[in-house]
C-alpha cells in the first residue's frame, strides 16, 4: 500500500512538473499555410509514432528538430531529455501499447498513447500534439483515467 500511495503522489508530481507543457502546446496560432500531412497524403500515425520513438528513445535532438518554431521557443533538447527522464523515474519505462488514437483537443490534433509501464500501477498516457505540416508541437502526460476533454 504504501508503493502505491508512493506512486500516485509521484504520478501527481509528475503531473504538476510537466504542467507547463500541455499549455504550450495548445496555445493558438496563425492558420496553417503550405502542404499539410492532409493534402500530401502523409501518413500521420507513422509520423506521431515516429516522434513518439524519438522521445522514448532518448533521441531528443531529432524530436526537436521536428518541432514547430513555437515549440522551439518553450524548450531545448536538454529540457526535452529531462521530461523523458522525469517521466521515466516516476512511470518506468514503456513495456507495452494499449492503445493509440487520434482526438481533436482545444481545437489541436492530438497523438494519444496508453501503454503500460515498468513502473506498474494504472496505464499511463503520453499526449503529442502535432500540427497540420506534421511538426511535433508539444505534449502532456496523464493516467488513463485523468484523460483530459477532447473536442466535441
């Protein structure tokens, strides 16, 4: 019991630590101009799980050269590398997928990955916002059953 409580108070911290992020990645911007992953025919899960390697891998360099030019401004790849290890030394790391999805949230496309952790304990959501072009422009992090609204 008391891991558990140990856990959820680690979870919560995490939650307050990387707050700061979600924000950052939901502000409002100019409309999109140019090719859009939707009139190119990208393939967006390819991309999301891509950037979602990337961040789980440690390849933090390559995940930021990916970012919007506002996501650019909020972080470097050193921040970048200490979320993953925040996240990781709360959560474990990644044992398995439980779901992926799509969801409009504040009017941003958003990456929704549950999976489970090494860490144990309910499973764990990994949110990457990414723009119409296909650049990574921001995350959040929560459990399963703190998923937030999405857009109706």
């Amino acid at each position: 019991m008391r891991t558990r409580s140990r856990r959820r108070a680690a979870v919560a911290g995490l939650g307050i630590i990387l707050g700061a992020l979600p924000a950052m990645a939901q502000s409002t911007g100019a409309a999109p101009t140019g090719p859009t992953m939707a009139n190119t025919a990208t393939d967006s899960l390819a991309i999301a799980r891509k950037y979602a390697a990337w961040f789980f891998t440690g390849q933090v360099d390559s995940l930021w050269a990916h970012q919007s030019a506002e996501g650019k401004k909020s972080n470097t790849p050193a921040e970048l590398l200490q979320t993953l290890m925040d996240l990781t030394g709360q959560v474990g790391v990644e044992d398995r997928i439980v779901e992926e999805r799509f969801v409009k949230r504040l009017g941003k496309t958003q990456y929704w990955r549950t999976s489970q952790f090494s860490g144990g304990g309910e499973a764990f959501m990994v949110r990457m916002v990414l723009t119409p072009q296909g650049e990574f422009a921001g995350f959040g992090f929560n459990t399963k059953s703190q998923a937030p609204a999405v857009d109706p």
